[in-house]
C-alpha cells in the first residue's frame, strides 16, 4: 500500500488516478466498509486504484486542544483495516486551522490536484469552511464524479463511531462488534504487573501498557484474543482493579490460553469479543482462582463458537489463527 502525508498547500504531483473513500473512519464500521466496496466496484470497471482519504490529526485537536481525545483506533489501525479491505493507496490530509478555513471550491480543487476519478463519500460528509461542504456541494462541481452512499443501518438506526463509542464504554463489546463485524481491539506492549497471576494463582497473565489515545472498555472480564506476532490466540482478558487485593490503578491483563512465552516489553494487541461478567471482589484467594478457572472454560466456550467473527478479525489484522 501506498502511504502519502499530504500538505494541502503543497501537493505532489505523484498521483495516479484514483476512486477515493473520503472520512475520518474511527472504527471502520460497516458503514465505512460500504463505501469501500462502492469504490472497489467502480475502480475495477474503470480499471484504477482505489485510494483512502483520511485527516490527521483528528479535527477536534484543532478545533478544541484543550480536549483530551480518545479512539476506536489509531491512524495505524486505520492504514492495516484499509490494506485488508483492498484499497492501494492511503491519503492523509494534514488538518490545520488553514486546511480547515478552505472554501468549499477550494476544498474540491485540493481533491482535484490529488488526481481523484470518482469521490465516494458518505449521505451526511461535511467539509469546507464552518462544514459549509455537503453533498449537494460535491455533486455541483465538475471537477470528478461523485457517488453518495446511504445510511448503513442496525435495529433500524444509523451506524456510526459515536454510537460505537459509548457501547464499548459500557463494556457492550459484542454488540459493537456486530457494527464491524470484527472484535474491538486495542494495541499496547507488556509490562510488569503485580506477576500475582503466576505466583498465587498459577494462572499467568500479560499486563497492558495500552497507547493512550483508545476508547477502553468498561471494567470486568472478557472473551477475546490476544495477537502475538503472527497469531491470535484466545484469552480471557481483565479489566479492573482487582477489588480482592485491592488495586488503586487499573490494570487491563490477560491469560492467554495454550501459551507460555515470554512477552515482556513486546508489543501485542487485545481484542474483545464479549463480556462475561462484571468485576467482583473475592473472600479469598482459592474463591477467586476458582471463579478465574470458570471464566477460562468460559471464554474457550464462547470462542470456539464464534469463529466467523474470530476469522474475519484474523484477517483484518492479517493474522493466523491458532486452533
């Protein structure tokens, strides 16, 4: 894949012509993936590449940097998801107070330069100065072809990262999956934790130092996986304090099932399929190493029975499954 930073006042003339997918794409949801499979249709009987648009950094920064700002993902997870739904090239717009400040007409002839065939964009993409730019300003120009995708819709409602957002939030993982059709996933290294897992319970487990800007589920246990390298692997992943020994900083750490490597300062990704229970403090020791074997049954259950999901999310991050 090809991947170009762009300096809206300094275009390289490098560009082939191209179908672009235009949007910020927080969590590439199914609705994000529609416009790619448009945009895939379109370039292959026109016979060009088909290209992401995207701006970094988020607009928000610019508009409000005092906000601290939190992800589905981050402008690397969005390059991999792009890569795996077939695009050849990945734009990203730098976002400034100036780029911002562009006229509608201005903002198409950037588009323009970039040597853009056919701009595929969603019903409700804003653009230009104050958002003055819609769909009914794209398709007025005459500069390239426009095609506008409808809302993608679940339980009769628009799908979309702010509906996302708060689901995972709430630790409604498997629902938000359900508008991607991959896990959620966070990415982060291994450090050291409490090492509790291996020396009381004899249940061992990788703590996460998670890169700040994710979106964090709410605190209990979850089935997921866990990608090393290469592979996935199934885990039952934590999040919490661990009210039994009570914790005062929250820890996010997972037992990895079928594994025993070494994996301090190594650099992983944690993906959460669903939620087994809330976070719950124990009498005792033995109480709760008895409720974590349970919770491992759990998630090698649930696991195993979701393998469509785990398949596409192996393939998303282009990963092999261990079985």
């Amino acid at each position: 894949m090809n991947i170009i930073r762009i300096n809206h006042k300094h275009i390289p003339p490098v560009f082939n012509k191209t179908v672009a997918c235009i949007g910020y794409f927080d969590g590439f949801h199914k609705g994000h993936q529609q416009l790619v499979k448009q945009a895939i249709e379109i370039a292959q009987k026109k016979n060009i590449d088909v290209s992401i648009i995207t701006f970094d950094p988020d607009p928000w920064h610019i508009f409000k940097p005092e906000m601290k700002l939190y992800h589905l993902m981050s402008l690397s997870d969005k390059i991999q998801v792009s890569k795996s739904l077939g695009a050849q090239n990945f734009y990203i717009l730098t976002f400034t107070k100036d780029f911002a400040a562009l006229s509608a007409d201005q903002f198409h002839d950037v588009l323009h330069q970039m040597n853009i065939d056919t701009l595929v964009c969603g019903f409700d993409f804003r653009y230009g100065c104050k958002n003055a730019g819609n769909v009914e300003t794209l398709k007025k120009q005459n500069l390239f072809d426009v095609v506008v995708v409808d809302s993608i819709n679940e339980d009769n409602k628009k799908i979309s990262s702010s509906r996302i957002e708060p689901m995972i939030l709430e630790g409604n993982v498997y629902d938000a999956n359900h508008m991607t059709g991959y896990i959620y996933s966070i990415h982060g290294k291994i450090v050291h934790g409490f090492k509790r897992g291996s020396t009381l319970l004899n249940i061992p487990t990788a703590n996460l130092l998670v890169d700040e800007e994710y979106v964090i589920p709410n605190t209990g246990v979850y089935a997921g996986c866990v990608s090393v390298d290469d592979t996935l692997y199934y885990a039952m992943i934590n999040i919490g304090k661990n009210p039994t020994f009570e914790n005062e900083i929250q820890t996010i750490e997972a037992h990895i099932l079928n594994f025993d490597q070494d994996l301090y300062e190594k650099e992983v990704r944690f993906y959460f399929y669903k939620k087994i229970r809330d976070e719950k403090k124990f009498k005792n020791i033995d109480e709760l190493k008895d409720q974590l074997v349970s919770d491992i049954k759990t998630t090698q259950n649930i696991m195993t029975s979701s393998n469509e999901v785990v398949k596409n999310t192996a393939k998303t991050w282009d990963k092999k499954l261990f079985m």
